[in-house]
C-alpha cells in the first residue's frame, strides 16, 4: 500500500463507522460486511470480491492501534496541508487552513526531546514506517507484521475430538507476482543515488540541521524504475488465501487459536504477525459442556418412574459408542451419574461423560395404565413426600 493510498482512501467510509468509532465498533462493523461479502457467500461475484478485499484492507488497518494512529496522523497532516505549501514542510510545521494540519506539539512529543536522534527525519520515518511511496520498494526499517484476525465455525465432536479445518481469507501477504521486491518481475531495485541507500538527506536551516526523507527515493532507500503491476511497489497485496487450521481437541466457544508467522508479512526482512482464528463452537442436540470442567460432557436422559424406583439398565450414547448405566433401586430424579473416560480426551488425560437422570411424564395415560396408577396410588397412601415441609411450617 502506498502513501497515496494511505491519503486519499477513507478506511472509516469503507467500513461505515466514524473516525473516532471504537475498536468493538469496528470488528461489529467488519464482521457483518465481511459475513455478505466473503466470496464463498457471493460465488462469481468479481464485485462483491473486490468489495470484500477493499474492506478487509481497511479493517487490517483500523484494527491495529498502531496502524491506525499513524492512518489518522498522515491523514491530518497532509489534508491540512501539512507538506509543501505556505505553512507545511519544509518551511516548517503549521496547522493549516482552518487549524486542522497536523498537530506540532504530539509530533516533537513522540519523537522526544533531547533525544540526539534523526529530528525530523526520524519523525517522518515513524509515521510512513508501514509505507513505500508510489513506485517504490518497502521502507527500510525493521517491522514486524501485524497480527491478522479472522473466524471459523465448527461442529461440536470436532470441538471435543480436534480437527483440522481449511479456511479462505483475505489479508495482506507478500505479493506473489514479484515475491515481496515490489519490482516488476525480470527488473531489480537500485540503490537510490541521492541518499546512498540510507533513505535520508541533511538540510541545513540557519544554526539547525535536519535529517528528512530522500525526496527521490520517499524514504525507501531504493529506487524501483519498472514496479510490480499487482503490488504498485510495495511488495505486499490483499488476496485470498486457503490455509488449514489446527483445532485442538476440547477448544471452547469463543477460544481463539494462533497461527504463528500466517499474519501480515514483515517489512525489511522482518518477521510475519500470526494469525487469530476465533473459534465458534456449534451447539450439539444431546450433549454439552460442563461449566465446573471443560473436559467434561454433560448428558440428560429421560427416564420413567418405575425404572429410578426399582432400579434399571439403562443404554445411553456417547461420542464414540453406547454404553450400559445401571441406576440403582430408588435413585432420586435429577441424580447425576459419571461415566469415566467419555469426555474430551487429551495427551495426558481425558474428562468424563455426566449423565443427568430426569422423568418423564406422560402427557396422556390410556384407561389401563390410570387404573394402574390410581391402584398405585391407593397402595401407597401412607407415604407422604410432603410431610416434612408441612410439619416444619
């Protein structure tokens, strides 16, 4: 992405959101455009495509707090003004037209005072450190690439047992055309003659030196006279790609799972961000999660009343096969049953299958089974369930 881009697109419309949105704002904003754009949700659609990359690029900048600080800075200074011009560079700072350049005190603020660096070159160098100007390479400094979200729903059994997931997403990555050079492939940047490489030029003002960026070369150090088609010269570029996803086995709803080094590319030979899969976990018609232990499944069967009175063998599923529950004589209603080794299963240990008992009553009884019960009832007239609640009242 150049300086251009970074000055004349409006991330904040893109998205929908104000500028001074807040970051759960934007990932709302995002998540529900990205949800009607996603390619797999508009097959052939070349709009909706192109649609969905201009949105994800703007969302992997304005959800970086570090990004999107020095969006708002470039923006500020050159939409006041803030280079050339009567009150811009490199006469000196100024606020612009109506006061609304960039701001001068937060500038020197950030780059330190007495700090014997670069002065204003070192200032610049900070907010353009993620930019390449137009036709040219990566900035020279070291930066390490930013983390890069994205989601992915799963079933319940492969939440419980692992799996490996494919997923399609759009984010910056190395551009594949020119492999990250940002040069036209079959050309090679040079050195820029101007500041030799280093990116910075001296310019005296009266009893004050400075250090600013190579007008030539933008800052880059490298001059790219034939830049790559698909990157622009930057080297890097949206595009969809299909990875895999380690899930591991128990992960929770709403767990998120790092890919290491699958983020946006490092600029200057630096290393990539990793990768944040937030996982959504699928609810199961039958089982579920205890809340006192992940690793545990929670069960409930229905039961009659005869068989917690007198004691039954009951069959009931798990994740892999049936197994037999023998409930003793008299077992109470809501009564939890474990059964050892039947939950999420891990290297050193596996969780338990919890089995809630319950009874079921019948909506509707045929003549036969109301005489019984009624016959029932007769016969046990003298137990009363109650006869504690009432005595202590």
């Amino acid at each position: 992405m150049t300086q251009r881009d970074w000055i004349e697109k409006d991330f904040y419309r893109e998205l929908g959101v104000a500028s001074g949105a807040s970051s759960d704002e934007i990932k709302k904003a995002y998540r529900k455009l990205a949800r009607e754009l996603h390619p797999d949700a508009n097959p052939g659609d070349a709009k909706a495509e192109a649609r969905f990359k201009t949105v994800s690029e703007a969302y992997g900048v304005l959800s970086d707090d570090k990004k999107r600080k020095e969006y708002d800075e470039t923006r500020a200074l050159f939409a006041g003004g803030g280079v050339g011009g009567g009150s811009g560079f490199p006469g000196g700072f100024g606020t612009g037209a109506g006061g609304q350049g960039f701001d001068m005190g937060d500038l020197f603020g950030r780059a330190g005072a007495g700090s014997g660096g670069g002065g204003l070159g070192d200032i610049l160098g900070g907010i353009f450190a993620n930019r390449g100007g137009a036709g040219t390479a990566a900035p020279p400094r070291n930066q390490r690439g930013a983390d890069v979200e994205s989601e992915l729903t799963i079933e319940f059994v492969d939440a419980v047992r692992g799996a490996e997931v494919p997923i399609r997403l759009s984010s910056p990555g190395r551009c594949e055309r020119c492999g990250g050079t940002g040069a036209k492939p079959g050309s090679t940047p040079r050195q820029c003659p101007t500041c030799n490489g280093v990116g910075l030029v001296s310019r005296s003002q009266g009893a004050f030196a400075f250090s600013e960026p190579c007008v030539d070369c933008r800052g880059t150090g490298r001059i790219i006279d034939d830049p790559c088609p698909e990157c622009g010269g930057d080297g890097v570029s949206t595009r969809i790609r299909s990875l895999t996803v380690r899930v591991p086995a128990g992960v929770a709803d709403g767990q998120k799972v790092r890919l290491k080094g699958q983020g946006e590319p490092g600029r200057g030979g630096a290393p990539a961000g990793d990768l944040y899969v937030t996982v959504h976990v699928r609810a199961h018609k039958l089982f579920g999660r205890s809340t006192r232990n992940a690793d545990d499944l929670t069960l409930t069967v229905p039961v009659t009343y005869p068989e917690l009175v007198l004691g039954s063998t009951l069959t009931v599923p798990t994740l892999e096969a049936n197994v037999s529950l023998k409930i003793p004589a008299g077992t109470a209603s809501g009564r939890t049953f474990r059964v050892r080794g039947r939950g999420v299963s891990r290297k050193d240990k596996a969780g338990d299958l919890l089995v809630t008992v319950e009874v079921a009553v019948p909506s509707r009884l045929d003549d036969e089974a109301t005489a019984a019960l009624q016959a029932y009832a007769e016969a046990t007239k003298a137990f009363d369930p109650r006869a504690d609640l009432l005595g202590g009242a």
